[in-house]
C-alpha cells in the first residue's frame, strides 16, 4: 500500500542515503503517518520495501519510544516531568489532563482523540512546564490553560490526522494567559514568564538564652538536699 499511495516520497526518501537500510527510520516515521501506528504488517511492508530481514526493522521499532506499536489518539501528549518542570507545576498539569481526559498515563481517551505519556526532559527547561503534541512544543503549560489547550487541539484534528503523530513537521507554540495558543517562531527572543514577588518571610522571634544559675544558687541548693 505505502508504495502505491506515496511511491514518489518513498523514492525521495531512499535516494538520499547510500545504502537503502539509512532510511528505515524516515520510512517508519512515514508508515506511522499513514497507519496512525506501526502494526506486524507496516513493520513487514518497511522491511519488504527496503529488502531488509524484517527482525532488523521489528529491533528497530522496539528501540525507539517515538515508535508506537499500538493504536494511539489523533494526539499524543508528552508532558515532560523531570525536575525543572516538576518544580514548575508539571504534576498538576498531569493531574489536570487526567482529570479532563479521565485516562491515566499511556492510556487513551474514550473518543479515541489524546493519549498521554510522561517523558523526560524536552530541554526546554526556560518554557517549563512543558509539554509535546504530537512533537509540536507547547510551551509554559500551567493546569489552568488546560482546556484552552485541548479545545484548541481537537479544533485541529483534521489537521492532525494529515501530518501524522510522528512529529516530521512539528512546530511551537504557547498558551497565552487569555487562552489563545499560538504559533511561536523558533527564533523568537526568550520572553520569561511572570511570577508573582513575594518578599523574604519574617525573621524568626529571637530565642532567650537559658538561664544561669550562679555559685550562690547552687550552693544553696546542695544544703537545702536531704540527700
């Protein structure tokens, strides 16, 4: 089917590389756009187009996580949790997709439209929290912009389905605080999120030192002991 439908971008693809076997992966990534995921048969048709031992290509698609080997939705969302997004909110933009799509990670939402995966480090630590759809970067995702978020992108599921999940033409975006996502420029000078200033907290209350008895005292002490 592959070479039938996209024969022309198959003989591109394969052209540029010396040897067939450089282009299993921009071949997978092509399969995946056309199938929605890579089944036995799609792995088994790559191999075939590029006369290799389909154990080759199966190793393949086993190595790589942004191969999938299952059905997956029209959107496949990566929110990154490593430590500089954690400590910016990452885990509560989990929990509010969670919430929303009423899946939990690696699972798939009833109308088939987002799956949700955790991922580590999108190295974009100065947009964080981040997070990935479809490998096109939202930047500076807090739990609040979450349903602008996805009204947005199922506004663009046709869209979607035409580029595939691979991310080949992925771009960059963010969520405005009003709700509105936007395209970013992938040159566009770094705009630093803004942060409410609290001051430094009070300094504790001083301790009183501990009394001290004097020599007097404590003589006194000794003779008034029945001991």
């Amino acid at each position: 089917m592959l070479l039938e439908t996209h024969r022309e971008a198959i003989e591109t693809i394969v052209g540029r590389y010396a040897s067939p076997r450089s282009a299993v992966l921009p071949l997978l990534y092509l399969a995946q756009d056309v199938y929605g995921h890579l089944s036995n048969a799609a792995i088994r048709e790559v191999a075939g187009i590029l006369a290799l031992p389909e154990t080759d290509v199966f190793e393949v698609v086993g190595f790589y996580t942004l191969f999938y080997s299952r059905p997956v939705g029209t959107w496949m969302l990566q929110v990154c949790d490593d430590v500089p997004c954690c400590y910016l909110g990452a885990e509560e933009l989990i929990t509010a997709l969670k919430d929303s799509l009423q899946i939990k990670e690696e699972q798939t939402s009833a109308d088939g439209m987002f799956t949700l995966q955790r991922v580590k480090c999108l190295a974009a630590c100065d947009r964080a929290p981040v997070l990935q759809a479809n490998l096109d970067y939202v930047y500076d995702v807090t739990p609040e912009k979450v349903e602008a978020l996805l009204k947005d992108l199922r506004s663009r599921a046709a869209d979607a389905r035409r580029r595939g999940v691979s991310g080949r033409f992925a771009e960059d975006f963010a969520v405005t605080e009003q709700g509105a996502v936007e395209l970013v420029a992938r040159d566009a000078p770094y705009q630093s999120r803004q942060f409410e200033v609290q001051g430094p907290p009070p300094p504790p209350e001083p301790i009183p030192p501990p009394e001290v008895e004097s020599g007097q005292d404590r003589a006194e002490t000794r003779r008034a002991s029945p001991l």
